[in-house]
C-alpha cells in the first residue's frame, strides 16, 4: 500500500501462504476496528452513499465481535486461511473506499462518482458472501451465537444492493443541469445551488475552496482518462458557489483557510490509519520519513519543517513557541517504529521522495465549456470586491484571487482580463499587514503568466511593487515583491525600468542579507534577470552585489549556494564584473571551494563558467591567482571526467589557459642558454 495512491483507486495486499495464523487475525482485527472507527453514516463524514456507508460498519462490526471471542489459534485448516485472506483483501479495500469517501475537499467529486463508487461498494459487500461461506467456524472455538451471526452475514451479503441512493442521484442530477446552464451562458437558481451545497454539507466559502484544491490536485493527475471536462466542470462550480452563495464571510474562516493551504496534503489511508498521530508529520499528516525534534521537543518530517522554517515561519506549528534553536536533531526512536509498522502492514516507506512538477500546461485551456463561464462570471464577482469600502471583502477577495491563481494559468488570464491587477496594486499600500500580504501574493501569480506580467508594468506597478520589496509589513510580502520583480523583469524594457530605479536594485541587495531563504533566493534570480540587460551590471555592481553573495555562499544551503556562483558567473562575463570579483580576492577562494565540494552538478558548472570567465576577462591577475590554488587542478580534472559534457568543455578550456600561462611564465624565467666558447676563438 503505497502512499501515492490514486483518489478511488484500491490495491491491497494479498497475505502470503505461509502466513501465521495470530498475524493474520491480528490484522484482520485492525482493519475491521479502523472500518467500525470511521464514525457513524449519520455523522457528517459521509455525506453521500449513507447507507452503504453504514452497512460497511455493521459488517465491521460483526468481524470484529467473531474475532473478540476467537481465541487466536497456533493453527487453522487450509479452508479457513484462504477465506480469511480473501476476508483481509476486502477489507483493505473497503477500509481505503470509506476513507475517500470521508475525505474533506472531495464531496462534490464523490457525488459526480456516484455510480462507480455505489459499484465498489456493491462488489465489496457482496465479496462477504463467498469468504464468509468458506470459512469453518463450526471447527472454530466461538459460540453459537457468533457462529449463527456470521452465518447471517454471509446470507446478507449474497444479497446486498448497494445502488446510488435516491437522494445522491437527485443531487447529481442537479449538477449535471447546472453545468448545462453554464454552457448556455445562464447563472444556476441561486436556491437549487444551496441544495446542492447543503447536500454535501458545504457550508461556507472555506469549504468550497477546499474542494476546488481537491479537484485542481487531480486535474493535475488526470492521465487523459476522460475525467478532464467533469473535474474542470466541478471545480468552475465550486468557484462560483464561493463567491455567490457564499457572499458572508468571516476572518475566522480564512484563518483556517491559511493552515489549509500552506499545510495542503495528499491524504493518504496508509497514514490516515495508523495507531498513533506521532508517526504522522504533523505539518504534511504524511508518514514521517526522516523524523527531527525541534527545539520545543515536537517532532516533524524533516522537509516539512524546513520548508516552514523557510517560508519565514519562526515558531513551532504546534505549540507556537519561538523556536530557541534552528538545530534539527533526528529522532531515531520513531523513525524506528515507524519502520517497524510499515514492515509489519507492507507499506512503502522508501527514503527518497519522489518528486513531481506540475505541467501547469493542463490549466491553460479548461476541458469542459461549464468551466470557462463559470469562472468567468465568478471572476467578475471577486473582483468587484477588491473595490468594495469593507477592508474585510477586500482582504478576503485578495485571499481567493491568491488561492484560485497559485497554480492555475486560466484562472490567471481570467483575473487579468476583469481587471484585478490595477486594484491589487492599490492594495498594496495598505495599512492591514495581512491584505499587502495577499495582494503581493496575487500580483505575483499573476504575473507567472505573461499578461500579467504586462499589465503590472503597464499599470504603472513596478513603484509600488518595489517599495512593498523595501518596507513591506511582513517578510512574506518583501520577498513576494521580489519574485515580482523576476517576473517583470522577463520584459525587456522593464529590465531597463528597474534599474532605473537606484531603490529596486539596492532593496534587492538588502534582500540578500536580511531576507528568509526564499527572500534571498527571490533576489538573487531577480538580480540575474536584471543582468540580462547589460546597462544594469554597473549598477549592480556599484550596490556592493558581490560582497552579499559572497556571505550567502559561507551561510547557506546547497540549492542557494548553487544559485549565487551562477550570478557571479553571469558577473564576470564583463571585464568590469571580473575585475570587482578578483580585487574581493576571496570570493575566487569560495568559487575553488564550490567546485572542489558541491554535489550540484549545475553549481560546479557555473563555477568553471565563472573561473574561466575570470581567466578571460581578468588577465595575468587572475591566472596568479588561480596559480596558487592547489586544489583547482584535480576539482578541474574530475569534472572533465564526470560532469555534464558543457561542464567538460569549461573545464578542459580552463586547463588549457592555466596551462599556457604556465609554459609562459617558465620561458620567461628560464635563463638564456650559455654562449659556445667555441664561436669566440673563431
């Protein structure tokens, strides 16, 4: 059971034959008391397939009463092992379909699945019968009563209809006509909607943006299996049901919303279910793979954290204390016992995360006509309310547009095209920290795309955007306004606008050196992009650049490190870029330095760019320099033999200058050869 798993797909492991009889009723028992635990169908976890629902925990309910007076034997027939390993199977499977049918975010897509899901219901159920039929329980040490029940059971299952209820298929009906509204260009009755919404227990905006993070999530893990124009048609729904019917709103609400999103997880049963919330992460709620102690004592997935510390956060999620001590201390003992558990349930558990991009590509075009019109008129909605005189509207319809464009091009272009930027500009010099915070955040999604990007420039936004860089009320605006900056800096006359701006380029280079990780990160990239025009390095330069990267490469991580000696790179291309960088003298120390340790084949590349750029544009000076490095020879070496074939080119040019400048330098200290005494006496 791994936990990637696809939404509404159920693989389960079937025990082997030489399974222990303990073992297998053991497990059997956890997965019926995780069932039974899934909380009673009249609760708000199910709110569609109710009765299925509810005939999965009776069923539970029943194995787990057989299994509490079974006295776990040391061996069993043949006949009872192969029932009970078919009687495992389901209820894995049983165990993983209940589990998406509860999970928040995903009720609007149950409910347009409710056909398929009512059909794995209807397959599970009935798979009852024939394990239960098999199995020998007048062999077994167990009461009449149980042998009977179970024995009813059976006869129960055989007969079980687990079709779409009544109520479900209404609603989804509903949708389906309201889909077909929106193709025709007309809004959906306002009251058929809350219908619908009240349904699925939908009941504020909160919820509804929570459901379109979930379709969004599988829009992105469609595999072009006909499920692109339902999903697009779904999420356009939600988003219009967020700003229509949900039009009173409460700060309370986004409050809840913020973890949401910057907690948004892959819910996953494997961890859903396991028998202590201290092997789950509780950041991602995912099974901690590399668990680290903070300095509170809570313990967290390691890349969780880091990236919390990274975003600026400088406290503990859970307590919020401030955290005394960046130090991650590994926490053996649960790394162990998570290991235990999944060895002992087969789940895969492997140190290396996968990762995957997004191809934002299948945001550009939505798949289905409901969607465009649907998030058309919402759009307008939202909108018109970045205007409104209540500074809470405004906050929260910044909040949305940052929500609806943080990954998703169309959304982007429709925020664009009814005239969002303008407004969110104005935003920016607000007093209310958390409303420059989510207009800086828009702004900068939608400047990912290029009409954004175009209409921030044209609206004369480059001013206000670089002074939220230089005194923004929170981190995360500053460094939001930088990445701004990068974007914009895609046009080439805005490259020129900005360095015209002696504060952009200097805010940037503060940036460097009192911003958080992703801060400084955002500048250096910024910086580089503005290098693209050659009037800007002379600026650049005159703002002390070079010292500042130089600190970020002493103090931080790899991934930042890799990405300030591609900016010195870039820098010493110009003769006065390489002049700046050999008189600091140290900085050609660190460039050897990255060379000669870094894992990132990108940074040790830039490095030999950067060197090599030196040797070129830096003369004599440099080639003493670097004459003296002991350790550039064999760094150089090893990337001509393992290194991307670029980087090898870059290497073997460098070799070939030092070794030139080496013959030279020992012709001219070589002596002239002594006169043939010879010639004298003729």
């Amino acid at each position: 059971m791994s936990s990637d798993r696809r939404f509404l797909t159920f693989p389960a492991i079937h025990p082997c034959s030489a399974v222990s009889p303990a073992a297998l009723l053991a497990d059997i028992s956890s997965l019926a008391a995780d069932i039974q635990a899934s909380g009673s169908p009249q609760s708000d976890h199910f709110r569609t397939h109710r009765r299925a629902a509810r005939e999965a925990v009776r069923f539970a309910s029943v194995i787990i009463s057989f299994l509490d007076e079974l006295c776990f034997p040391a061996t069993l027939p043949s006949a009872a092992i192969l029932s009970l390993s078919d009687l495992h199977v389901t209820l894995q499977k049983l165990r993983l379909l209940l589990s998406d049918c509860a999970r928040g975010g995903a009720r609007l897509w149950i409910l347009m699945n409710a056909a398929r899901v009512a059909g794995e219901f209807h397959a599970l159920l009935r798979s009852f019968g024939p394990a239960l039929e098999v199995l020998p329980v007048d062999s077994m040490d167990v009461s009449d009563e149980i042998r009977e029940l179970l024995r009813l059971l059976a006869g129960q299952a055989r007969r079980v209809d687990a079709g779409v209820e009544v109520v479900d298929d209404r609603a989804a009906r509903s949708v389906r006509s309201m889909f077909a509204q929106f193709e025709s260009g007309e809004s959906p009755d306002a009251d058929d909607l809350r219908r619908v919404l009240n349904h699925l227990n939908i009941k504020s905006w909160c919820d509804c943006l929570e459901e379109v993070g979930f379709l969004e999530e599988q829009i992105f893990a469609d595999e072009e299996n006909g499920d692109s124009a339902l999903l697009w048609s779904a999420m356009g729904l939600m988003i219009y049901s967020m700003v229509v019917v949900f039009d009173s709103t409460t700060s309370g609400n986004k409050k809840k919303m913020d973890g949401f999103f910057f907690l948004r997880r892959e819910s996953t049963v494997a961890v859903k279910h396991l028998p202590s919330d201290e092997f789950r992460c509780p950041i991602s709620l995912e099974l901690m793979k590399d668990p680290v102690t903070v300095s509170t004592g809570q313990t967290y997935d390691r890349p969780s954290i880091l990236r919390w510390m990274k975003s600026g956060n400088q406290t503990c999620p859970i307590t919020g204390e401030k955290l005394s001590s960046s130090v991650l201390i590994p926490n053996s003992v649960v790394r162990k016992l998570v290991g235990v558990y999944c060895h002992e349930n087969g789940i895969s558990i492997s140190q290396k995360r996968k990762t995957s991009k997004r191809d934002l590509s299948k945001t550009l075009s939505p798949a289905a006509p409901a969607a465009v019109a649907a998030i058309r008129m919402a759009s307008t909605v939202i909108v018109g309310k970045l205007a409104a005189e209540s500074p809470e509207k405004k906050s929260i319809a910044a909040y949305i547009i940052r929500m609806l464009t943080k990954s998703n091009n169309f959304n982007r272009i429709c925020f664009v095209e009814a005239g969002a930027i303008p407004l969110l500009l104005n935003l920016l010099s607000s007093s209310d920290p958390s409303l420059q915070e989510n207009a800086a955040a828009s702004l900068l999604n939608l400047s990912k795309h290029h009409s954004g990007r175009t209409d921030i420039f044209e609206s004369a936004g480059l001013a206000p955007v670089v002074e939220t860089m230089k005194i923004g009320h929170k981190v995360e605006s500053r460094q939001n306004a930088a990445a701004i900056l990068f974007y914009l800096a895609a046009i080439e006359d805005c490259r020129r606008a900005i360095g015209d701006m002696p504060e952009a380029i200097q805010g940037l280079v503060e940036l460097l050196g009192n911003g958080t990780y992703r801060g400084k990160k955002n500048a250096v990239l910024t910086i580089y992009a503005l290098l693209l025009f050659s009037g800007n390095q002379a600026k650049i330069l005159a703002a002390d650049t070079v010292a500042a990267i130089s600190k970020l490469i002493e103090t931080e991580e790899e991934d930042l490190v890799t990405d300030c000696v591609g900016l010195l790179a870039k820098i010493a291309e110009r003769d006065d870029g390489a002049d700046v960088i050999l008189k600091s003298g140290y900085v050609v120390d660190q460039l050897v330095n990255v060379l000669r340790i870094s894992s990132s084949p990108s940074g040790r590349e830039y490095c030999a760019s950067a060197l090599l750029s030196l040797c070129n544009n830096g003369g004599e000076k440099a080639m003493i320099m670097l004459e003296k490095m002991p350790l550039l020879i064999p760094s150089l070496y090893s990337l001509l033999s393992d290194g991307s074939r670029q980087a090898s080119k870059k290497a073997r040019s460098l070799l070939n200058c030092m070794h030139q400048f080496a013959d030279q330098a020992y012709a001219q200290r070589r002596p002239p050869p002594p006169a043939d005494p010879m010639i004298h006496v003729l």
